[in-house]
C-alpha cells in the first residue's frame, strides 16, 4: 500500500513511519530535511505556502505544535497562535488538499477529551479540527485521541514533565474502566495503532484511544 505521513519527525509521525515502510510504500511530508531510512521518500513542505499532496491510500496527520506541560492548562496568546496555526490550520488544510488529491481515507492525531466547546483551550482546538475534518467527504475518517504521550522526543524533557510522567504512570494505575483512556500511552503503541486501524478499520468515522490497543 502506499501511504503518505505528514508530521513524521514528531513523536507518534516518526515511530509510524519506521513502523510502516517495511511492507508499505511511504512518502514523508516534512518541513526539514530528515535522515529517514533509505526506502521512504521524502518531500519538503511549506505549509504556509502552496504545495500539492500525492494520491495514496492513506494519509496519517500526525501534526502538533511542540506545547509545554504549563500550556495544556492555561496556554499564553502568543502560543495559542501558534498552536492554533499547526493544530488546526496546517490540519485541515491537508485534509483539504487530501480530498482534492482523491486521497479517501485519514488518520488524524487529536486528544484524549477534544471538544469544540470545552473551555480548555487545547481541547477545544483540537475539537475544532475534528469537527471540520468530519465535514469533509472521506470514506474513512480516523480520529486518534491519545493521552499524555510517552517517548523519546529529539528535545528531551524538562523536569516538570519527568515528574508529571513519574507521577501519572504511579496513579494511572487508579484510573479504571471509562477513565482508563486518560492514562498515559507510549508513542509506538499509537503508532501501531493508527496503522492497525487504518487497515482494517470499518468505513466512516470513527474514534480510537489507548483503550483500543
């Protein structure tokens, strides 16, 4: 099959790429030069300006702004604007293009507890994006609503969020039934995930958190 990756240096878009090429055609939409393995082609992308999406059979939206742990809670006007900008604009704006380049299926990475309406300003974005994306005329819409996300990132970690991830993988244990999609989730399972589902999951919407691992 042959997919295509945008966001595929970040966290979840790069362990799916790894994940994916071995038995799969995959074309990278980055913004940077990578080092990818040598099988999976490579395309710079200006997101702010004109650029065109080749067909395939799936597209992975792995997008993100690079948010602080303090910005989940209260973010500052200058980063809303930037997060604002990646996480739904630069979204949707490949969906967009997606459907217009005949792609049928996508996977998108959202959050665990997206809603348009919440007063988060995370959530609401990211519920924002959703709603859109659905408004959109694919055969198959994948929503991916990971939780806190586990994982060697190229910037490493500041101790506020190694002692949040000490913390919430000790009282993660406490959060059962419903609340156990709040849990916090390592990269490569929502990877394998994503790739997972988008093989076989059934035509139309549909949402899926670490509880479908």
């Amino acid at each position: 099959m042959k997919f295509v990756v945008a966001g595929s240096t970040g966290l979840i878009g790069k362990s799916l790429v790894n994940h994916i090429s071995t038995n799969n055609e995959v074309i990278a939409l980055t913004r940077r030069n990578f080092s990818f393995p040598k099988n999976i082609q490579q395309i710079l992308v200006d997101f702010d300006n004109h650029y065109d999406i080749p067909n395939a059979d799936h597209l992975f939206i792995c997008l993100g702004f690079p948010v602080k742990l303090a910005d989940l809670f209260i973010m500052q006007k200058e980063v809303k604007k930037q997060f604002y900008k990646v996480d739904y604009e630069y979204v949707c704006n490949l969906a967009i293009k997606a459907e217009k380049a005949g792609i049928k299926n996508v996977s998108v990475v959202s959050a665990v507890g997206a809603n348009e309406s919440s007063f988060n300003y995370y959530l609401k974005i990211k519920g924002l994006m959703e709603e859109q994306l659905k408004n959109l005329n694919f055969q198959t819409l994948n929503i991916i609503q990971p939780s806190h996300l586990l994982g060697e990132r190229e910037k490493p970690n500041g101790l506020d969020v190694k002692i949040f991830e000490a913390m919430t993988n000790i009282t993660g244990n406490l959060l059962l039934g419903p609340l156990a999609k709040f849990k916090n989730v390592n990269a490569i399972e929502i990877a394998k995930l994503m790739y997972e589902k988008a093989l076989n999951s059934r035509k139309g919407i549909n949402y899926f958190t670490r509880m479908d691992i």
